[in-house]
C-alpha cells in the first residue's frame, strides 16, 4: 500500500490550477510508481544497464522494505506502506557494494538485505 488518502494535489480547471484532495488507489499507484522511477534513476546514474533491471527485481526492493502496520496486516498484500527512504537505502546499498557490471537480480536483493 502507499499513502494515498487525503493528498493535496493542484488540478487543471478552466486553464488554471486549483488545490484539491485525492485519495485512493490512483494516488497510490502514482506513489509506487514514483519510487521504482526513483529506484531505476539510482541505477542508472550508477553506470547499471537499467534495461537488464527486471521489474521483479525494483518491486522486491519495494516490497522488501514496506513499513509493516497491523492495521493493513489483513488488507493489503504487503502488510504495510511503502517506506521509500528504506528503498533508497537499500538501492544505495546495492549500487555500493557492486560495480555496473553486476547483474542485478533478485537473490542479490535478499542478499544485501541479511547483511
């Protein structure tokens, strides 16, 4: 899950910007989305080849690094919201401890997380 209740978002009326509140799973498919960009950019600006960056591998980083909450413990599949400073971290980590040339792939994920 990701924060997606009550954002105050500008919308385009009539040629101008008006504030408004947007909630739901449209805002919170923005958020993830935001964080894997985030994630691939990290990547990218590393040297890595992002276009041998399989999705599973940005999405297990998401996922891997979720801020479990009881409450959602039943509700969503992660258990929790997307902690998006984790998943910087974690990316950050990755890109540290492994040239541009390392295929980046899943294992490595769970791997650099038992470290």
């Amino acid at each position: 899950a990701a924060p997606a209740d009550g954002l105050t978002v500008p919308i385009p009326f009539e040629n101008k910007l008006v504030i408004d509140r947007f909630g739901g799973t449209s805002s919170a498919t923005a958020q993830v989305s935001r964080l894997a960009a985030v994630i691939y950019n990290l990547f990218l600006e590393a040297g890595f080849d992002i276009d041998k960056i399989n999705p599973m591998v940005v999405k297990t980083i998401i996922l891997a690094t979720v801020t479990k909450i009881e409450e959602l413990k039943e509700r969503v599949k992660s258990g929790g919201i997307i902690n998006c400073q984790q998943a910087i971290a974690l990316t950050q980590k990755m890109i540290s401890e492994n040239p541009p040339s390392t295929e980046i792939t899943i294992e490595l994920v769970q791997k650099t997380l038992k470290k």
